[in-house]
C-alpha cells in the first residue's frame, strides 16, 4: 500500500513538472510564435491617365509569411477617406493566394481629395498587425489620354481629308463615283411604288442616334423622301427609338419642303411604334402585310429581327433593298433581299444619291482615308514579314504607332 | 391567386400567345392582329414605367431634388423642350436637343468607330506572310498559305470598298475577289447565326409541348 502511494506521488509531481514546463514556455517564447508581423512595402500611386478616380495600391507579404501557412489568415486594406476619423476595411485578400505581392485599383474615389492607407495583418489566433499609414495621397485627374494619340492623329488625318475634299467640291472639282448597284435601285423602287400607287416603307433601323449606321440612314431618308414628295407618293417611316422617331420626322418633312410639297407631307406617316426589339418587327410585318407597301428600305442598324422583316417584305411582293453595317444581319438581307447595300456603302449611299458637293466631297475624303489605311497595312505586313525572315524586330516601332492600347 | 395558380395562367397565356405569333406563318390574321398589339401595348406601358423608375427617378428626381446637384437639370430640360412639337408655334424649339443629340451623337462615335472598326481592323491585319512553324514544313506552309489568304482578302475587301476608282481591270479582278471573300464571310455567317436561332424555336416549341401542355393539363384536372 505504501509502495503505490509513493508512485503515485511520484507521478503526480512528474505531471505538475511538465505543467510548470508548458506555462514557462509560453514566456520564453519569441513574440513571434504567437503575434503576427506587419504587411511591408506598402506603395500608393496614382494610376496615370484616367479621370482622376483611381489610386493603385500594392503591398508585399509580412516577414515570415508563406502563402498564409505560417499563421497569417488574410491582409486587410484600410482606406481613410476625408472627412472621416477612422480607417474602414476597403479590401481584404486571403494570405493563401499565390501572389507575391498585393495589387489593388481603389476606385470610384474623388480626383484631388487626400486618402490614407494601411494594411492589417489577421493572424488564425486573432492577433493583428498594421503598418504604418502611408503619406496621404490624392487621385489626379489627366486632361490628355497619351494612349489614345495614335487615335487622335487618325481622326485629324481623316477630318482634314475630308474638309479637303469638301472644299474641293465646293469650288466645282469634279468628283467620280462608281456605280453602286443597291443605291440605283432606289431610284428603281421609288419610281415602281409610283407606278403602283403604293407606299414606301423605310425602316431606319432598330439602334439608338449615337449609332453611324442610324445616322448614316437618317441622311438617306432625306434624299429618299425628296424624290418621293417629288414623286407626290406616300411614305411610312416606323420608328422604335424615341429620339430617333423626331428626327425621322424633321428630316421627311423638311425633305417634302425642299421638294415643294410641303402639304403633301404627313406627319402619321412618320410614327413610333414601341422600344420592344420583337414587337417592333410584329408591328412592322404586320404594316407590311396590311399596307402593302411597294418598296420596302431596310437601311441602318439591325438585329435578330432582320430576316423577319425580309422575309415578311419578299412575302407581300415588295422590291427590297437593305442596307446595313451589322455584319451578323447581312447574310440574312442578301438571301432575302433583292439588293443590299454592304457596309461602308451605307455610309456612301446619302452622297452617290443626294450628289450633293458637300457629301460628295466626305465620300472622296473617305476613300483616300481608305487608300492611307491600304498603304499601312501593306507597309506593316512587309515589315512583319521582314522581321520573321530576318529574326529581327524592325517592325515595332510601327505596330506601337498603330496599336490600340487598352485602358481607361 | 396562389403562385402556382399564377404561372399555370401566365404559361397559358403566353402558350396562346407564341400559337398567335405563329398564326402569322399562315396569313394575317385577327389572332396574330391581337398578339401584335398586345406586344407593342404591353412594350410601350412597360418602357414608359421602366424609364420612370430607371431613368427620371435616380437621374432627374434623386440627383436634383434630394442632392441638389441643379447640373442635371440640363439634359432635363433639353429632353423637355422636346415636347414643343406638340404646339406647332413652338415646335422649332425641339431642334435645339435634336440638334444637341445629333451633334454629341455624331461627335462621340468617331473616335471610337475609327478606334475599333479601323485602328483595330489595321492591327489585326498587319500579319507576316510567312509563318514558321519549328520542325514543321507542312505547318509553315499551311500557316503561311493561312496569312497571305488573310492578308490579301483584307486587302481585296477594302479594294471593293473604294468607291472613287471604277471596278475595272486589276482593281475590278481585285475587287471581285474582296467580294467573294465577303460572300463566304457571310455564307459562315448565316449558318452560325441560323443554327442560333433553330435553338430559339426548339425553346419555343419545348414550351409549347412541354410547360404550356402541362398546365393545361393541370387546368383540366
């Protein structure tokens, strides 16, 4: 009996020895067992050439820290905004990513106020860390996009082309233009409409006023509607945008003035129908259908809805011509279209018919534009091609000219 | 009206309504004449509320009223005049924001349509006609063959394009083949965009015979 209290005693004195062990340990210790280090290399920049919203912020792991193995659960950015008296969490990144270091873009912030930041450190344990706050630093807004001058210096290429050219045609310069066989049917489908005593139907696409091919189809509607007001017929302008519904109306009666038949101008004939892509077309079928027009003009910007329209046009018997940039939509106006106008001839269609010196002039200041545009590429496929022959890289200097460089 | 009760409803009026837009294959009729002008009553309604909600709310009533920023008053004003046209007196001065519109429309898509339709267009183009393909003879040739066909028909395409210099001898041959290439562009085009939309009408005729089946069913029964 004696003998097993004294083992006992013994083990419990073995016991209580490891436990003052354990609890010393715990002091001797380095902190950094259990506390976490600070993020280093904090680094805020402004990002160049944008509207003066955006700081770039980047920072590299703590000392120590290996892909977040090492205790470190996540790093958080504090931003302090002004005005404001403590720093709010803007960003967290979870220390598991395999990144060196941390990039942020702090956006939606205000050009020329002052932001401060710093980056916490979040051990498993809940201990923290920060880093000091960086120097406060302001958002710069740039006046000038340099990555956008290539963009720049083409468009003063091609606007002093094409005032060139107006000018030219201005002061009598004959302008050739070849024959665009979609654009002479116009006169053709017009003239038939006549013959039958039946309306036009121009569609001016589905898009919005900002788009080139609506405009470029307001431009045609006017030189449209004057040889119908010439020809005293009707015309039947549907319109699915809102703003470009009055503009269509502007350009058809102000086309029905020049012409001289101003009372023959009927302002329900230019009408909104609704902003609904596929009930536009049920409407504009069902007009088709109802109406019977003898020409139908599908001329701007199309979507799914254009085969419906061409096929309903080619079903009522009308001379179609569609023209369109949208090359998704074209295929479909060839196969059910008896003309169509292909692209940059759009664009052309208002000067090939109006012949008007002005319009003549743009389209002159285009082609060359076109011809420059020919010029460039043969030279950059030339210097491409001498570059691989010859394992070099003459070429880049001219590929960084034209190159698009994205950004904001 | 429960919810289940609801779209039991909704899926047989829009079952009835796709048979109506369908009825149009055959000729005009008053049942396509009623879904036509449902669709566009319905559209018109929808948009006038969409833009109350998504457009005057937040940019006009939020921005002027509650924020104070007067600035937005502007285009509102601008959208306003708009609706002098509705007295013949006064209807010039709706040209003052079609004017605006026109101007900053035209103005603001040059520089973008030149950026992506040319600028983008010249990048993409300016390609080596030779290709080497390492340790490969049939690569490098198929390759090379590849980018001078790429070249070339671009070059043909914008060649059709010019519209100062008749189509005729050379330019004529150069252009005829920029059309042929336009053609099968479009000829690849077609088929991609038809078997799209053979995926629409099996949509539609899977609700016919799948959900607007079934809630007849579940009318009846």
């Amino acid at each position: 009996m004696g003998e097993i209290v004294a083992t006992l005693t013994a083990r419990r004195s073995f016991v209580g020895s490891l436990c003052f062990l354990a609890v010393l340990s715990l002091f001797l210790l380095p902190a950094s067992a259990w506390a976490v280090e600070p993020a280093l290399d904090l680094t805020v920049k402004d990002k160049p050439l944008d509207a003066g919203e955006v700081l770039k912020i980047a920072f590299s792991r703590a000392s120590g820290d290996s892909l977040g193995r090492t205790g470190i659960v996540r790093y958080e950015l504090l931003r302090q905004a002004p005005g404001e008296a403590v720093f709010k969490v803007a960003r967290s990144f979870a220390a598991s990513q395999r990144l060196g270091r941390f990039t942020y873009d702090d956006t939606g912030l205000k050009p020329g106020k002052h932001y401060q930041y710093k980056v916490r450190t979040v051990g498993a344990d809940g201990f923290t860390a920060e880093t000091a706050p960086c120097p406060p630093t302001a958002p710069r807004r740039q006046w000038f996009f340099t990555n956008k001058l290539n963009t720049l210096v083409a468009t003063a290429i091609f606007c002093a082309f094409v005032l060139g050219f107006i000018h030219a045609a201005r002061r009598g310069r004959p302008m050739f233009i070849r024959r665009i066989a979609g654009l002479d049917a116009i006169d053709e489908a017009v003239g038939r409409c006549t013959e039958m005593g039946k309306p036009t139907l121009y569609v001016p696409g589905i898009s919005t006023i900002s788009d080139v091919a609506t405009i470029a189809s307001l431009n045609i509607l006017g030189q449209v509607a004057k040889k119908i007001a010439q020809y005293q017929t009707r015309i039947l302008v549907p319109n699915r945008d809102p703003i470009v519904f009055p503009v269509a109306q502007d350009v058809v009666k102000e086309a029905f003035i020049e012409a001289g038949y101003p009372h023959n101008y009927r302002s329900d004939d230019v009408y909104f129908v609704t902003n609904d892509q596929f009930a536009y077309a049920a409407a504009v079928c069902g007009t088709m259908v109802r109406e019977k027009p003898g020409a139908n003009l599908f001329l701007g910007m199309f979507y799914a809805e254009s085969l419906v329209l061409a096929e309903t046009g080619a079903s009522v018997g009308a001379i179609q011509i569609a023209g369109t940039d949208a090359i998704s939509q074209l295929p479909f106006f060839v196969t059910a279209c008896d003309y169509t106008i292909i692209g940059e001839e759009l664009y052309a269609a208002s000067a090939y018919i109006g012949r008007e010196p002005t319009l003549l002039g743009t389209l002159k200041g285009q082609d060359l534009f076109k011809m420059v545009c020919l010029g460039v590429i043969c030279l950059g496929v030339l210097l491409m091609t001498l570059g691989v022959i010859f394992r070099g890289k003459p070429y880049d200097d001219i590929l960084q000219l034209i190159t698009v460089r994205s950004g904001s | 009206m429960d919810a289940t009760a609801g779209s039991v409803v909704w899926t047989l009026v829009g079952g009835v309504v796709t048979l109506a837009i369908f009825s149009f294959l055959y000729k005009d009729n008053p049942l396509y004449k009623l879904a036509e002008h449902v669709a566009v009553g319905v559209s018109v309604g929808f948009l006038m509320v969409n833009y109350y909600y998504t457009v005057f709310m937040p940019k006009v009533w939020d921005n002027v009223v509650h924020k104070g920023q007067f600035d937005y008053l502007i285009p509102h004003i601008l959208g306003l005049l708009l609706y002098s046209r509705f007295v013949p007196k006064w209807g010039w001065v709706s040209r003052l924001s079609l004017a605006f519109l026109l101007g900053a429309g035209s103005g603001m898509s040059i520089a973008p349509s030149l950026e992506s339709r040319v600028l983008k267009q010249i990048e993409g183009t300016m390609a080596s006609l030779v290709v080497w393909v390492p340790g490969d003879a049939w690569g490098t040739i198929l390759q090379t063959l590849v980018s001078v066909f790429l070249v070339g028909g671009t070059i043909a395409c914008l060649v059709f394009f010019l519209f100062s210099v008749e189509h005729k001898g050379k330019v004529g041959k150069l252009a005829y083949f920029g059309r042929l290439c336009i053609m099968a562009g479009f000829g690849a085009s077609f088929g991609y965009t038809v078997m799209a939309r053979v995926s629409l009408l099996i949509g539609r005729i899977q609700f016919l015979t799948q959900d607007w089946w079934k809630a007849i069913g579940q009318l009846f029964s």
